[in-house]
C-alpha cells in the first residue's frame, strides 16, 4: 500500500576491487554488502522484477516510474551519482568517460561538465572536451571560491523515455545544469577532474550518494 525507499551503491575499492551495498532511504549504513574480485564484469544496466505471479512498481528519484510483472525484468542503464568539493579560482572542469583514456579522438566520446568557466562566470555541458554545448550556458558568477571549498553534485541515469539525463547543481539545490541525449553503447565508467591552464584546482571527494 505503500512505496518504500532504498539505495544501491557500486564502486571501486583501494584495491580497485568492486563493492556492492544497498540499503534503506534516509540510513547511510548498508544493510547488504558484497565485494567482488579485481576483475569483475562491466555493470552498465540495471534490472526491475518481483516474484512469479506478482506486480511491484517502482519509482525512480530521477523522475518517471516502472511497473513489473512477474519475475520478468525491465533494463535502465546503470545511473551515476556522486559529491565532491572543489576549491579553485576560476573553471573546474569534470569529465564522465568510458575509460581512463580521453586523449585524441577518444576526447568525443566524453561528457565535460564545466563549473565557473569564463573567469568563474559560467557554467556548461559540453559533448566531448571543449565540444558543443549540450546544455544551456548558465551564468554562475563567483560560483567557485579561490579560498574555501564549494559543494557540488553531478547524475548521470535514464529516464522514462530511456534517454540519458545529465544534471549537476549545488550541494542541497536542485540542478541548474541538465542536458539529455540519447543513450550510447559506451558505458560511462570513469570520472576525470581538471582545471583551466595555469591554475590549480582542489578536490575533496564524497561519498557516492543512492540514486533510487
């Protein structure tokens, strides 16, 4: 009668093996928890079922719904969600990537998240390093602090529509940045950080955050 809440977390280790957790909205302890082997597979979607005979339907945070029968599932790709602080004059740039390579042709197949781009003045999502913008250009003056440490968040998951929707905002905000393009057969599997030339950017990571 009633929906209840819950989060699934997967990433990486020190030992780049690949930890599993999920737990209730609203508790940050795990109450399941599983590690796998340094190798494990590639985990790009993800699955919605219930039992034989029976119907559960599911909400999504990032907005829309799925209905299941049945111990038949239904696929999203794999959302991304995560935190991070950042300390910088001007432009930190965030890249979400199919791998730890992003040079020559390879930078095209990234998406580039600017914050304070243009002398800490605007901020954009781009397709690709220095590509097209996918998003509104925003104004966000004095967005970045040269002398204390500004919170930030980036998603990146599927909608109803199965399009790909990338957001960033504020910590404890909504998002001013959103841009949506349709889904690719790359996995974004990696998170890159960068500053502008001849400035020096510091970041403090958080904790991946529950995206159902």
């Amino acid at each position: 009668t009633a929906f209840r809440g819950f989060w699934i977390t997967a990433g990486p280790t020190h030992t780049s093996a690949l930890v599993l957790r999920a737990g209730r909205a609203g508790e940050e302890k795990p109450f399941m928890t599983a590690l796998v082997g340094n190798d494990p597979h590639p985990v790009g979607y993800l699955g919605f079922a219930t039992w034989i005979d029976h119907t559960a339907q599911f909400k999504l945070q990032g907005g829309g719904s799925l209905t299941v029968d049945g111990y038949n599932f239904k696929f999203l790709r794999f959302p991304i969600s995560f935190h991070f602080k950042a300390q910088a004059e001007t432009a930190v740039h965030v890249v979400l990537a199919p791998d730890n390579s992003i040079h020559g042709d390879r930078d095209k197949d990234v998406y580039e998240f600017v914050f304070g781009g243009y002398e800490n003045s605007k901020s954009v999502i781009t397709q690709g390093m220095q590509g097209p913008y996918i998003s509104a250009q925003k104004e966000t003056p004095n967005i970045l602090s040269a002398t204390a440490f500004r919170g930030f968040w980036i998603t990146a998951e599927t909608n109803a529509q199965n399009a790909l929707v990338l957001s960033a905002g504020r910590d404890g905000e909504g998002p001013f940045m959103t841009a949506q393009r349709a889904l690719s057969r790359l996995q974004l599997g990696h998170i890159a950080f960068s500053c502008w030339h001849d400035h020096t950017a510091y970041i403090r990571l958080q904790a991946a955050q529950p995206v159902l």
